[in-house]
C-alpha cells in the first residue's frame, strides 16, 4: 500500500503547516550580529545537503501537510541549485501553496526571474540600512546598490509579495528605522522590523536589542500608524499602515508579544537536522536516516516523534539580559 500520511499535530494541537529549510551555510555577507568577521573556511563550505535530498525532505514535509516551503540559509541564492530546488517543488502535487525564499537580495539580480519563472511564490530580502556607510557597517560589505537592484529585480519579476525584514541594533543603525520604513512608502514592499536575538557566538551582545516597542515609538514620531487587520496565516508580524504608503511596515517581537501560542511551524538546518524552535529545544537528524535509506513512512515516524518535544513557548521573556542558550547559530538554523 502506499505510504499516506496523516498532518502533523504537536502535543498542544498546533497543526504544522509551515517549513522553514535552510538550504547551505555560506554566506555572502558578515552582518555584525549574525556572523562577523571573515571565517573563509566556512564560506568555502561545500552544501551539506544535495539538490535531491533538499527536495526529499521538503517533499516528505508537504506531505505530511505543510503548505508553506521557505527557503533560507546562510544565503540560498548561492546554492547553485536552488532554481532546480523551486521547480521541483512548485512540481509537486498537490503543489504547496507558498514557496518562499528569505535572502540578502545581492544576487537577486540575476535570479529573480528565473526563480519567478521556476515557481516561487514570495521573497523577503533582509536590508538593514539605506545608506551605504551604514549598510557596509550591518553587513562587512558594500553592496547596498546590488540588493536595492535585487529589489527592483524581485518587484519586476512579479512574485505575489516582496517583503523586507529589517534588524536594528541599539547603537549602530537605530537611525535606519525611519529610512527603511519609508521604503514602504516608496515601493509596493511591506517592512518589517525584527527584534534582534543574541544568538551564540561572537556575535551576541544582549545590549545591542532594540525592542520593537522601542521601535514602534520611534515611527510614531513619524508617521501616523494604523492597526491593520490581521490576515489569515498571517504569521508573527503585528502589521501597521500610513496613509499614502503603498505597503505596511510590520513589528515582530518575539520577547515582548510572544507568538508562540500560534506557531506552525518547523525547521530543517542545513545539515539536515529537523528543529522545533528558533530559540530553542533539541534537533532530529534527518539527513542521516535518508543516507542510511529511511522509506519516508519511517522518517515521517522521526519527525512525529520529535514533534511531541516541541515545546509550548520558548522560555526566554527579554533578549537584553542574556545570550540565548541555543546550539546552533543562525546562520545555520536560517532564522
Ligand atoms: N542570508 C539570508 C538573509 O539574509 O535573509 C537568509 C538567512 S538569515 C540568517 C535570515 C534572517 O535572520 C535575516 O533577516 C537576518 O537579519 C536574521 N538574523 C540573523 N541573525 C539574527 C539575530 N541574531 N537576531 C534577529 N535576526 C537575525
């Protein structure tokens, strides 16, 4: 008989219908709070994952009832697979709804049509400055110019939404905040600020978060905001209007408003490993089951048994008091 499984449903009765899968670790930038300084060894890093194992778990996880693939890395525009990654996947049946890439947008230039044309649904281009002396500080590099055009590239290709997430940091681009928000003014892009999390590694400094309160205020003083509405499968961002912005400017706080309660969603790491939470709990190698060649029927069995340790929140209340407790960095976890 063939293998049909059921929906996945954690121990609390959230159903599971979103993956995040990180795709490689490489990245092309060095933003300070996620991955600083040069480590050329681990930029030179081969994908731990082949094309048709990035496709075999993203497959199996669809089956199993997810209805959003985003895929993320490191940076997944530099996997050389990645358009053969989004056609297999808009190629499945029954096709996930929404395929997403979350990326730095350096390379969108190049890649926005061909990935528009393989089938992905959405893009969010993480942008942290406007300015390129601020933009070279976040990120180690100068080329702001390069992810403005991977924009223009992404909102030309016609994805159904383009979105920017931005981290600000106290201290080091707090003046950014009202320049990126008028991005939404000035695009059809909504902007989102996420409070940034003191990840381990030399990255963490737990007085650089800037809470999104503390953000909010500062667009206040700016702009007359507006609640909005919130949309079906929404996701964490509480979502804010201004007359004559053509998009919304988004807020997500994981500490202050904890959105743990509605949370759907699952990780897979770059090197194969399933993940409960961002900030926290365990992993389920996955990767190495499939090489060992698990049928799908007894890696869904790994992934419905990992899922009763998911927990019902993450334990943490502020990000300015400490370093969070997590093993795997973000640029591995894919945020
Ligand atoms: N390279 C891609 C990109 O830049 O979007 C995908 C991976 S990156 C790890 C995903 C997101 O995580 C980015 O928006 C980045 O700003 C965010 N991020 C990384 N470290 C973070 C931290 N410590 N706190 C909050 N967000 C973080």
């Amino acid at each position: 008989m063939p293998f049909e499984p059921a929906g996945l449903t954690d121990p609390i009765g959230r159903r599971i219908t979103y993956l995040r899968l990180s795709i490689l670790e490489s990245c092309n930038l060095r933003c300070t709070y996620c991955r600083p300084g040069e480590d050329a060894g681990v930029a030179a890093l081969p994908p731990a994952m082949e094309v048709g194992e990035i496709v075999r778990l993203a497959t199996l996880f669809v089956s199993l009832g997810v209805r959003k693939v985003r895929l993320t890395g490191g940076e997944p525009t530099l996997h050389a697979g990645l358009v053969a990654i989004v056609h297999a996947l808009a190629a499945l049946e029954p096709r996930p709804p929404l395929l997403a890439l979350t990326t730095n947008g350096v390379l969108l230039p190049r890649l926005a049509r061909p990935l528009a044309e393989a089938g992905l649904s959405q893009v969010n281009v993480s942008l942290d400055a406007t300015t390129r002396e601020s933009f070279r500080a976040m990120t180690g590099r100068d080329r702001l110019d390069a992810v403005r055009s991977g924009i223009d590239a992404a909102l030309a290709a016609g994805f159904s939404r383009v979105k920017i997430n931005a981290v600000i940091l106290a201290g080091q681009n707090e003046d950014q905040v009202v320049p990126l928000a008028l991005l939404a003014r000035d695009l059809p892009v909504d902007v989102r600020f996420i409070e940034y999390m003191p990840m381990p590694g030399v990255s963490a400094r737990p007085e650089k978060h800037l809470s999104a309160a503390e953000i909010e205020r500062r667009l206040a003083e700016q702009f007359t905001l507006e609640e909005t509405p919130k949309e079906i499968d929404a996701g964490p961002a509480r979502m804010v209007s201004v007359r004559g912005f053509q998009g919304r400017i988004g807020l997500i706080s994981p500490f202050s408003v904890k959105f743990c309660s509605d949370c759907n969603r699952l990780r897979v790491t770059a090197r194969g490993a399933l993940r409960l939470c961002l900030l926290g709990g365990g992993e389920a190698d996955l990767l190495g089951p499939i090489r060992r060649g698990l049928s799908d029927e007894e890696l869904a069995g790994i992934v419905r048994e990992a899922l009763r340790g998911k927990a019902e929140q993450h334990p943490f209340e502020s990000a300015r008091e400490a370093v969070l407790p997590c093993a795997t960095p973000m640029w591995a976890v894919g945020g």
